[in-house]
C-alpha cells in the first residue's frame, strides 16, 4: 500500500500570508476586519493579526460577494447575517469546483 502524505493545515496565518493569499493590501484587510464581525484574527503580544483557517474562509467568503457578485459592504453584511449557512455552503462547493478545475487544466497539459 503506497505512503499518502497527509495536507498540512496551518493553525494561523500571518497579515502577510494573506495578503498574499487574496493579492491585496493589509489595509484592505484590516478594513474588513473592522466592518465584518465574522473577521475575527487573534492578535500576540506584538499586535500582530494571526489568521486561523477559518478567518481565511470567511475572506474568502467577502471577497466572493464583494468582488464577485457585487454586492455592497453594507449588502454582504446583512447577506452573511441573513444566510450564513448557505454562504458557506456555496463557498465550499465552489472552493471543490476550483480544485477539480486545476486538475483537469493539469491532466490536459500533461496529455
């Protein structure tokens, strides 16, 4: 039976490892923070955010509404309170639709 390496999830992530993650600046990120109660990061003794999984989704969420369907700040605030649940079920399954889509443009250049 063949050794299958396990994905290693991070507990936190750093300001920047998001801002890399989403392409933009820490200012937008921080913005966000304060208009999104969702956005929970733990800080350190420092002040500095560290993001855990699950703030990284709630991002990824935002950015979804905000920038993919255009809602306003104000409309992805009370769409996230109206139907968190459905938001982040959506979110789950167009996170798995993309995996699926980096495989198959993988498998088509290796063809």
């Amino acid at each position: 039976m063949p050794y299958k390496e396990r994905d290693i999830n991070k507990m936190y992530y750093t300001m920047g490892e998001v801002t890399e993650m989403f392409n933009v600046n820490a200012s937008q990120i921080r913005f966000y923070e304060k208009e999104f109660d969702i956005l929970q990061p733990k800080k350190n003794k420092k002040g500095n955010r560290l993001f855990t999984p699950e703030d990284v989704e709630n991002l990824k969420i935002i950015f979804h509404l905000v920038n993919d369907k255009g809602f306003t700040l104000k409309g992805a605030k009370e769409h996230l309170k109206t139907n968190s649940g459905d938001v982040k079920e959506n979110q789950k399954i167009i996170a798995s639709l993309e995996k699926i889509k980096t495989f198959l443009v993988k498998l088509n250049e290796e063809l």
